[in-house]
C-alpha cells in the first residue's frame, strides 16, 4: 500500500508542478485510477491535507461571455470536480477544492482557443457573403464541437472507470448551496441547421487535445 501511496504522490506533484496541461491531466488522472484501484481518499496521500480541505473559486475575465464558452464551463467543471458559473456576462469561474480547479481553468482556456482556432478554420472554407449566416454557421459547427467533446470526456471515464472519481468533494457541495446560484436563463442562439458544420465540429470536439505549443496563427 505505501507503494501505491507513493507512486499516487508522484502522480500528483506532476500534475501540479507540470506547465505541459496535457501530461498535468494524463497524471492526474493516473492518480485517481490508483486511488480509485486501492480505495484511497485524496487526504489519504496528500500530505498536505492534513489540514481539512477547503472549497476556492477562480474566475476568467472576459470582455463579454459567449453563450459556447458557458456551455463549456459546464462541460469541464463537471468532468473536473468542479461546479461553474459566470458573473454578470464579463467572467467565467470555476467552484472546487483548489487543485481541481486550477486544471479546470487550464482546460477552459484551451478549450476556448481550440474552439477559435478551428471554427475560424472551417468559416474559411465556407462561402457567403451574409455576415449573419457565416455566425449561423459558425455556431452549427460550435455546437457539434461542444457535443464530441462531451462525448470524449463521457467515454474516457467509462473506459478508465472514473465515475466514482470525479464526485465533487462534500465540501464543494456545501459550498455551492451556500452560493445559492440561480439556474441562468436559457439563451437564443442564431444557428443554420447545418448538418456539415455540426459533423465537423463534432469531429474536432472528439479528437479535441488540450494544444501544446503554437495554436493560433
């Protein structure tokens, strides 16, 4: 069992001290496959958390929130531990125990870019000269993006058996019921319909990396 302790320790130093995303995730991930394997807590192997842990929150300011960047909140908090939210449309945040919370935010933000980066790519190849179409499009292609990545995430945790991993700490619960959030109001999104933009982006979505190195030209 110390073996497994300290092989669990090592996984979580690379994950914090990593500024690689990726090797930081794939570690933490390691981490809670063992913890789940030996039925081990987090306070179990985490020396420091003797002390008991506390819930933090950590917000993204934005200009003006789009209505994809909060779905994909949603989509990283849940498969992170963490709950989202957003202040008043210039702030995206995530609510977790500290560790969880800084990935969470990394994915965010890499995510996003991905999702720029790609939908730019595929509006290139797309001719019309109505602006209002062109965003139509665009936000076909976002949606489909949106969905494969919900369904990579959804695979990845059935295939490495991550669902009893990624409940969210009781003290995250408690948290979010003192915030008392409020369910926030459906959105109006301008969309075609177009099946060729929602197939696209699903595919990106599902083969969706978090991007190491150069992503935007």
């Amino acid at each position: 069992m110390q073996d497994a302790i300290r092989k669990i320790q090592k996984a979580f130093k690379l994950a914090e001290n990593n500024s690689n995303v990726e090797e930081a995730q794939a570690a933490m991930l390691l981490a809670q496959r063992l913890m789940l394997k030996h039925g081990l807590a987090t306070a179990d192997v985490k020396k420091e958390q003797e002390v008991a842990p506390e819930a933090t929150k950590k917000s993204i300011r934005k200009s003006r929130v789009q209505w994809w960047e909060k779905r994909l909140a949603g989509i990283v908090a849940k498969n992170f531990r963490c709950y989202s939210y957003t202040q008043s449309g210039y702030a995206i945040g995530f609510l977790g125990l500290p560790d969880d919370v800084s990935i969470a935010v990394e994915v965010q933000q890499f995510a996003e870019s991905a999702i720029r980066h790609h939908s730019g790519n595929y509006l290139k190849e797309i001719y019309t000269s109505s602006r209002r179409e062109a965003n139509a499009i665009k936000n076909d292609y976002i949606t489909g993006f949106l969905q494969g990545l919900h369904e990579k995430f959804k695979e990845q945790i059935a295939k490495e058996s991550l669902s009893l991993v990624l409940v969210r700490h009781e003290v995250v619960e408690a948290a979010y019921e003192s915030a008392g959030w409020k369910n926030p109001k459906p959105t109006t999104i301008n969309r075609m319909g177009d099946p060729e933009a929602l197939a696209q982006g699903y595919e990106d979505g599902k083969n969706f990396n978090n991007p190491v190195g150069k992503m935007i030209n």
